[in-house]
C-alpha cells in the first residue's frame, strides 16, 4: 500500500530516516560546460548548444521525500532538481556502503533465514503493490536491502571465485547502467562495441594466437561461454546440425574431467549430446585429467562406434584449482582431430602472470578459450568471454540475419555490429568496465593482483599444511589459490579411521561454516568431492584480503570447531 | 602508456581537464550512524561496532588526481578518502549526463565511422597497455565515453524496443553492482532471491495462473528466455533427451511464425532441433497468425513422421507489435498435446493495462512465457523471465547437482538456492532494479506508462494515415506501440507502381536513417520484410517522449527526406 510515512528500518532508534533530511550542502560547485563542436563535415545543426550543461553545478538541498514520488523524477515537468537530489541520496547510501565494506570491523553479513526475511524484518516489506511507495520510502528499501545482503568484498569473504569490491570496475557498472544501451548493433553501442572488440584482441595475444587474430564475443557467464564452445566445435565438425539437427550427425560424444565444471555436462544436455555421452576423465591425486585415460577413453568410444567431437581441458578447477595438462591433451586432440577447448573461467586470469601463465602452457593450441575476468581478475560479475581461434566461426554457427536489426544497407561498415554472432538479441554491455579497470590498473596492475592472491595462498598453505588438526585434501602446493583441507575438531583427532569418523568429519564444516554466517565475521566454502567428506575449499581473489585475514580465517574455524 | 598528463578529450578548449579540480565543497554533511543491534538469539558479537559508520560526513575536496592511480584506492591504506572523492567525480560525470540525456537541446549522439573512433577522437584512445593510467585519464576516459555515445534515454530516441532511462531503475543498477554479489544461491544473496520469487509469483498471477503457483528465473534476455522454454517443452515430452541426446527422440518440430522473433529459430539451431524443424506460419496482413494455418502443418508434420512438440505464439511481434490469437492457437495445442509458448518478450508489459491486457487473452493458457520487463516497461537492460506453469520443471531440466555449490547440508532451506534450475552458474542480479521501480511506481504507475506509449502510438498512426506522402504498412490501429510505414518523397510520388519505385523507395528509410544519425537529432529503425521493401518502425517504450516528440520525428523525415 502507499504511504507517506515510511516504514522504519530499524524500529524507533533506527537513524535511517533521519538520514533522509540532510543539512542544506552544496555538492560539486563548478562549470561543467563542454562546448561540443559539430564534428561531422555537413552536418546540420538543428540544435543550439548540443551536449552542454546550462548548469552543472549541484547544490544537496534539503528534500523532503516523503511527498515525491517515482512520478516526480525525469522526465517530469521540474523533474531535474528531485532526480538530481534522489540520485545523490542513493550514492550517499552506496558509498558508506562501500566504506563498511573495507572495514574489518564490519560483519561480513548479518544472517536471516528465508522466512525471516519473507515475514519482513523490522517494517522490511518486500511484498510488490499496486500503488507507489514514496522515494522516502525507497531510500529506506535500498538501505535495507543492503544491510540484510552479502557484503562480497569485504576482506575476510572468501566463499566464491568472484569476490572483491573494485572501484574502478564499480565506476564502470555505475557508468554502464547510466547510458543503459545494448551490444547488438554498432549503430546504439559504438564505443562500447569497439572497446569488446580490441579487448577480445588483446586476450586473445595472451592465449598466444598470431596477431590476436580470431573471434570472439562476451557473455553472460563461464557456463554460457563453454555452451558457446560445444556449439562452435559441433558447427565445425558437422555444419549440418544447424540447419537439420542432431540427427543429421552420428553419435558424439564430448570428454571432461570428473573435476571440470557442471557446465560441460549442462551444455551437453541443452544441446541435445545428451548428459551420458559427456564422458568424464579420470584425473591424479591433484584433480589434474590423466592424458592416458583420455585416449583410452577416446579408442574405447571410437570402438563402440561414438564419434569423439570435443575435449574440455579445465584450467583452474573450481574445487581444487587444478590445471589439466594442455600440451599433453593438445597433443592427443590433434592426433584424432578434436576439438580442443580450455575452460579458463577460473584460471584463464593467470595468463596475465608472468610468474604463473606457464600453468597454461599449450593453451595457444586451444581451439577456443572461456576466460571469466569477473572471478580471478576481480572485474564485478557478469564478465566472461569466449575466444575462438578461427575467425567467422562465430557468426558462422549462429547467425539468423534478423532483417529488422542487421540491415546490410546501414551507412556504416555493419561487420562491426556483432549481435548475429550471439546465441542472445540484446546483450548488456560487460565490457566497459573491464576495458576501464584494463585502462586503470595496465596489465601489470592484474599481474600484481593476481601474484598478490598466489603468495596469500601459499601463505595459508605453509601455516597449515602442519598445522595440528588440518589435513589437506592433496599433497604438495596449489596450483591456484584454492587451498583444500580438513579441519579435525580435537575430539576427533584420536579417532581410529572408519565410517563413524568420516560421518562426523563430514558434519564438521557445514556445522562451522553456519556459526561462521551467524556469527558473521568470516565466510569460505566447502563441499564434498567424489569419496572425499565435506572440506574447505578456501580462495582467494579478494584484493583486499591480507595475511592477517587469513590468520583471522584459522582463528575462526578452531574458534568455532573446537567443541565440535 | 603510463602518463600522468591526461590527454585532452577535446583540443585545447576542452573543459574536460577543467573540470577536474573543484573548488572545496563540502557534500552530504550528516550524521549517518547506523546502530546495528545483533539479531539473532545467541549470535558471538566479535566485532564492537558492526556495521555503524564511524563517520558518514563527505567532504568533496580540491583532489589532484593526475598523480593519482587505480592503487591508491580501497581497499589501499589511506584509501578511503580518494575513493570517496573518485566516486564522486564519477558521479558529477553521469548525473550531467542524465540532465542531458532529458534535454531536447542536446544530440540522440554525435556519430562517428568505426574506423574514426579506433583512430583516436581527438586524444580519446581505446587501446589497452601494460602500464596503468592516472584517475584524471580515467575520469576524462569516462567522459569521452559518454560523449561518443548514444543517448538511449533521450526523448526522441526511438530505435529500439529498449528506450528510456528509468531514475528508479538506474538507482537499481547502481546498487546492484555495488552489492556485486551473484544470484546462484541464497547463501550470498538472499534479499535478492527472495525478490526474485516474489516478482516471479506477481507476474505468474498477472499471466492467471492460479494463485500464482508454477516457476521461473530472470535469464540475460528474451532469447535465453525463449530457448529455455524450447529445453523445457522438450524435457516434459521427452525427458531422456537430458541424458540420451536427441537421438533418443523421433524428429521433433516447432511451429512458429514468420513474423516471430528469431531466437526462436536459433533455439531451434542451438539446442539440437536444427533449423529446417522450425517450421513458420502463415500470417494474415496484420502479421497475425492464422490459426488455421497451423493446424494443417501440424497435420502435414505427422503425416510425414515428425512429432510436433510446440508452438510459439508471439505477444507483440518484433516489427508489426502483433498479437497472435492465442486463444484459438491454445485450442489446436490442446488437440494436438502440443507444448504452448507465449513470447511476450515485448508484449508481455500490456498485462499491467486494465486497457490493454485483452491483447493476451489466452496467455493463462500457455505453459511457458518470455517477459522482458526491460523493454516495454522501461526497466534498464537486462531483465528477462522464463516463467513456467509447471512447478519443479525447470530444476528437472537443468540440474546437475553440483556439490561445491548446492550442498544439501546447509543451515537453511535449501530450496532457496535457485542456481541449478538456470542454464547459467553464476547469474546477475537483474531483479533488484525491477523491484524497486514496482515498489516506485506500483503495477498502476507501469500501467499508466503503458497506456501513455499506446496513446502516443495512436497519436503518430492519426497523424500519418491519411497524411501526403506516407503509405501504412498494414491497415488498422496498430496493436502495440509498433507503426510501420513508408515515407514517400515527393519525387516517388508520382511514380507507377513497379520495380524501379520499390528499388527507389527501398533505399529511402536507409538514406534518412544515416541522415539523422549525422545530424544527430533522432533515431528510428527500418526494415524490409518479406515482400515489402525497406519501411520505418516506429516504436514508443519511452517514457520521455510526447506528441511533440513525434511531431519532431515526422518533421525530421520529411525535412531529410525531400530531396530523395
């Protein structure tokens, strides 16, 4: 129901309404007026003083919110003042935001079960009504909505491969929404189309593919990216299926690790493979894919009549950071001509590491490439893209020549609107700030992220490798900065061997890792893998992370698993 | 190259450098704290002050920040200070730009060749390096970007489905991508799962589904959402597909319009089906399908051993705004057990009109539905749903169970984790921002923008059906916001009908197209379809625009257009 009282965030002590009425301030006081030249030769101008600012000096005034209304903002008569106030409102509430985040002596988040949340906390309505709520109130719902999340670049978050706040990546999201445009066609997204494009370029010299030739496009994620890879490498083999179906091809079958991402196999099923005929590799004790198993497996499916299409070599498993062996799996790809695709997701951002890249070796001989910078390069989700080492490839596999978007006869050189090549029609613009955190940091800014985030790996790995009551998953240094270990609770550590300790070590983390959400202060994964009982998998991409959170993370867990 | 000179975004007499130094102001000053109280029942406190803000007073200050970098920001020591005073400029940039986005004397966009931005605007370089650059660059980077761009919310910007830039929906984004945080599980995101099933549940209700009941996911636009359904009919009628691969089914065909959006057809392509089993329907001249036509290529598909397995009946077709009838398309579907899909990928916003919802009757019918609420109801790109009558479907098509990320052993309920119902792993949050702007304006504030662009449209059709020089693509009030029609310059007026004055009159859209583009005043699309040579598309999803706008544009055609 409308209302112009606002629910309270936080009972009668809550100070968030009384943010709403701030002292009159005066915010950015300078001329702002940017003189834009017709540039166009011919060009006709209509309008007097296209592109500048009458007035671009702000001044916060003192707004009552409680009688304006979403209606009230532009483009409303007089709209300018009331959107210009509400939009700083907003950017005051997302920079204390940002603040907290840094500050370890935050709460990484303040756990609520579902149905606390759906019973609505402390005046907290996220029910939807057919009347409007006033901005007062919207104000108090963005607070809201951020104190009851996730604060994912606090330092001492380290529960999944994406994680840290980036600034400069941030600026760009803010930036991205504002001119709110769409990848599909040069013609709305001419520089953002442009930046994709030399971006693609540039990612695929690190691959190591000549002059950075190929194809290319970004996508809305890893799973998304390796989709793309299975249908690249489909059309390549058996160009029919497009137009006649999976019918029209024998029976194929794509091959994986037992430790690769869910992805493989979810594309598999989607585009009609079907899940059983991903076959799963093998892999050593460090969750790497055996390169005999992978051919026997290869001969075997020849035998029993499959046609070998596909091979996914991971590099950076999810779980335990491994990197299957390129060149040696290349090697095999090339002798019974498959298709070669290396999921880099998690570890493709190595490449921008002249001391860790060489995990990668081999991967220039990789037919296609999925490489996520919103995971281990720490550029804000989505950012993912797939390369392709042959040009046209893209296009070639999915292109409709829709009339009503990709008009031939456009004034311009339409190769550069790219939409044809994507399995999506509009496609929100991820580039921008990647291109602008590239531009910010320079290659040698992520290399430094990147080396920073290894060493705090093996930091954690050195302190715990002997550490009594751990024991790690597998021997030897990470590849990556997953670090995999077992905590034992000391009533645990004089446990003979058997089912009943395994039983009990399996409960240790999920019992630890839900103190840790309701108390707050830490958050890290775990899960189970093949016959292993529930580890922790700790990662580490955070650039704000530190030495003493890491210390912080092992204090917690003893802390925490002590009396378990 | 690394410089703490910033290149010039604009000659000497850019003000772009200009403007970077501010005189001292003072921003936001008031008392923010944010006394958290520890909620939950027997929650450690470990941390003294949780998440109150130590100091929540801004201060924008005179900032140099050309010796400034990407390293000096949070989470760097002494960091906070320069992110505040960044994000601010940041902010001063784009809230200019939305000033200038609502104002009628400013450019739709300052067009220029690819081949001229890739050489360097005037000093703005898109290329990456190795070395970082200074935030003065950045910020005057950021500029530039906005400059060369497309102002997609100007109120005379009509080229897409997607206009407008919604305030409420910008503060979404904005928010979002500073919370950064992933949609996979409620673990890391529970406000913004728990919205995300109670929009979902809104929007099934306003389809008429009962109580509300069935599934659904946001998916990164209207393709995915349609391919989606393709997975999902196809897992109902053939669940062994998931496993087996489509050899494990009879040939199975969909049914289509010719006038339907072409993901369809890519769904078709991607997911195994092959092109050639999508078989298109007859339309009436309205670009409606005939039902009858349906029917009889069901019949003939039988007849030659296909299986029919579902029809896409379009809510608002990409170019005409067509409605299909679903109604009569739900009965054949009964007859035949077909599988029904409504894409109101942009039709499907008319459910929020009292006036106009009747153009979906039948929707309630269908067993899956695309809505994008980023096209006809403002809400900025991407935000698209799948939504599914059937509960428990869309997790029985998609699930692979992956352990490291959906552990069945967590301290909440667990069927809050939505991720392994998408095709997706990690997901954006495109919920948030259509949430606030439904709590913003309420279903009625949607309604009234709706209804206002359906009105305008009829505006524009009054306007020109009987006016020299235009011709309707079809007869009849248009259905949706769409109004096709050719321009016909004087010169072609007297023409006989025949080749010479098709090829004539084909090159006329294309020739106004690339006219306005350079002068930069307004933007409309064009398309040939079928038969009919290159014609105007109009569409209104702008909630800027007014009659005058459209008066503009008309006289924008015929001020272009004259001469041809």
């Amino acid at each position: 129901m409308a209302t112009s009282e606002p629910r309270a965030s936080g009972g009668d002590q809550d100070p968030n309404s009384a943010n709403l009425r701030p002292p009159t301030t005066r915010f950015l006081q300078k001329n702002n007026s940017l003189d834009e030249k017709g540039r166009l030769a011919g060009q006709k101008n209509l309008l007097s003083c296209d592109n500048s600012d009458r007035d671009a000096r702000f001044r916060l005034t003192e707004t009552d919110f409680s009688n304006l209304f979403a209606r009230d903002l532009l483009p409303a008569k007089n709209g300018e003042e009331p959107t210009i106030q509400f939009l700083l409102e907003i950017v005051e509430i997302l920079t204390n935001y940002v603040k907290k985040t840094f500050d370890r002596s935050t709460k990484v988040l303040d756990f609520h079960h579902p149905h606390q949340l759906l019973e609505g906390m402390e005046g907290f309505n996220l029910e939807l009504s057919d009347q409007p709520e006033s901005l007062e109130q919207i104000l108090v719902d963005c607070r809201d909505t951020l104190k009851y999340g996730v604060r994912t670049g606090h330092p001492r978050f380290f529960n999944q491969l994406s994680t840290g706040l980036d600034i400069i990546g941030l600026a760009g999201e803010w930036l991205t929404s504002t001119a709110n445009t769409n990848m599909f066609t040069y013609e709305i997204a001419p520089v953002f189309v442009l930046m994709e494009q030399l971006t693609l370029r540039k990612m695929r010299e690190m691959i190591g593919w000549p002059d950075g030739e190929g194809d290319g496009i970004f996508s809305p994620g890893g799973a998304i990216s390796n989709m793309y890879s299975v249908m690249i490498a489909r059309y390549k083999y058996f160009p029919e299926v497009k137009t006649k179906g999976m019918s029209a091809a024998p029976r194929l079958v794509l091959f994986t690790s037992e430790h690769s991402h869910y992805s493989i196999k979810k594309a598999g099923a989607a585009l009609g493979f079907g899940s059983e005929n991903v076959i799963l590799l093998s892999t050593d004790e460090r969750g790497r894919v055996i390169p005999a198993d992978l051919e026997a497996k290869i001969i075997d499916a020849k035998q029993k009549g499959y046609v070998p299409l596909f091979v996914n070599a991971t590099a950076g498993s999810t779980v335990y950071g491994a990197f299957d062996p390129i060149n040696e799996i290349a090697d095999i790809c090339e002798k019974y001509n498959l298709w070669l695709h290396v999921d880099g997701a998690w570890g493709g951002g190595l490449l921008m590491s002249r001391k860790h890249r060489h995990k990668l070796n081999g991967v220039e001989r990789a037919n296609s490439v999925t490489w996520n910078p919103h995971k281990m390069m720490g550029v804000p989700l989505q950012c993912s893209a797939i390369l392709v080492r042959e040009k046209g490839i893209l296009a070639g596999c999915n292109s409709m020549c829709a009339g009503y978007l990709f008009q031939p006869d456009k004034q311009y050189d339409v190769t550069y609107d790219t939409g044809d090549k994507a399995i999506q029609c509009g496609r929100h613009v991820d580039i921008f700030k990647f291109w602008l955190m590239w531009k910010a940091k320079g290659t040698i800014g992520f290399e430094q992220h990147i080396d920073k985030c290894l060493d705090l790996s093996q930091y954690l790995y050195n302190k715990i490798k002997n550490r009594e009551g751990y024991q790690m998953v597998f021997d030897g240094v990470p590849q990556h900065t997953n670090v995999c270990f077992w905590y034992i609770p000391p009533g645990l550590r004089g446990m003979p061997e058997g089912d009943e300790r395994r039983e009990k070590l399996h409960r240790v983390a999920p019992k630890i890792k839900a103190m840790m959400m309701e108390s707050g202060t830490t958050m890290v994964g775990y899960q189970p893998q093949g016959t292993k009982v529930n580890f922790f998998r700790m990662v580490i991409s955070n650039p704000a992370a530190t030495q003493s959170d890491i210390d912080f993370l092992i204090d917690e867990i003893e802390r925490l698993g002590q009396d378990l």
